[in-house]
C-alpha cells in the first residue's frame, strides 16, 4: 500500500517488526524479514500469503513463491540439520521446499536458517 500502510497495520496486528531488504531488487526479488515471536511472525507471514492470494500474482506465468529466514541458537542447528543432514533432507522432499543453512553468524551464537 501507499507509504507501507499495508506493511505497518500487519506488524501493528500482529506484533511483529517487519522490514524490506531491497539490496537484490536488481536479480528480481526483495526480503521482507519478519520479527518477533514464532506466534506472531507465523501470524504476519499468513496473512501477507492471504494478501498475494486474494491478488492472483504470478510472475510470467509461475505461481508466487515466498521464502523465509528465521535465526536459530546455534545449540539447535545440528537437531534441525541432523545427521548427515538427514532431517533437512527429509523435510525437503516432504514439503517440496529447498533449506539453506548459513553458518556466518555463528560465533554471534546463531546461524540462519532460509
């Protein structure tokens, strides 16, 4: 919506911060990052896919995509990677999504999850 209105009345409902990553518009996409509790960002993240529905996108004939990052204690990254990556494999192929693990910001005690 004009000046972000559609963006701050989510996060103001939902109780989430929400920013635009603009930096890879040139390739075709921006990030939305969504803060918050895992209630909540879920809650944000419904209700923007509920807003791109009720607006048929498509992009050259392919269905909207979306993505999402969330950042993890490094503690937990193995249980989600498991064993020789078994459980991101399994989660994969079961919900036909694609997992990113990068590992930069580990020595701040967090890797991010995509």
């Amino acid at each position: 919506g004009a000046s972000g209105r559609t963006i701050k009345k989510i996060a103001q409902e939902k109780n989430v911060k929400m920013a635009f990553d603009q930096s890879t518009c040139e390739q075709g996409y921006s990030t939305l990052k969504i803060a918050g509790t895992p209630e909540a960002v879920e809650g944000a993240k419904v209700r923007i896919e509920e807003l791109l529905k009720d607006k048929e996108y498509e992009n050259e004939g392919r269905a909207y995509e979306s993505s999402v990052e969330v950042q993890l204690e490094q503690a937990v990254v193995g249980m989600i990677i498991g064993r020789q990556g078994q459980t991101v494999q399994r989660l994969e192929r079961e919900f036909n999504v694609k997992i990113n693990v990068k590992n930069s910001m580990s020595y701040q005690g967090y890797s991010t999850l995509k």
